[in-house]
C-alpha cells in the first residue's frame, strides 16, 4: 500500500533546490551581518 500522499503532491519541484536557496540566501545573511560589523568595528577604531 502507498502513501496517498506521494501520488498527489502539490510541488514536482526537486528538494536540493530549494536547500541550495535556502543555503545561499541564509549565507547571504550572515555575510551582510558580517560585513556590516566589520564597517562599525573600522569606523570605531578610527
């Protein structure tokens, strides 16, 4: 017996798409935090 799930999903789409987006916009993050406090460590230290 299969699951009833399986023969109706709502996306086709493939699942290490979706992680690579979501690895790189969460990378994407940090970098952003990352630079924005290395910019005030340099603008402190002046």
């Amino acid at each position: 017996m299969s699951n009833e799930f399986e023969k109706d999903t709502q996306s086709k789409r493939n699942d290490f798409i979706d992680a690579a987006v979501a690895f790189v916009v969460s990378f994407v993050f940090f970098a952003a935090i990352f630079s924005v406090a290395v910019v005030i460590d340099l603008i402190g230290s002046l």
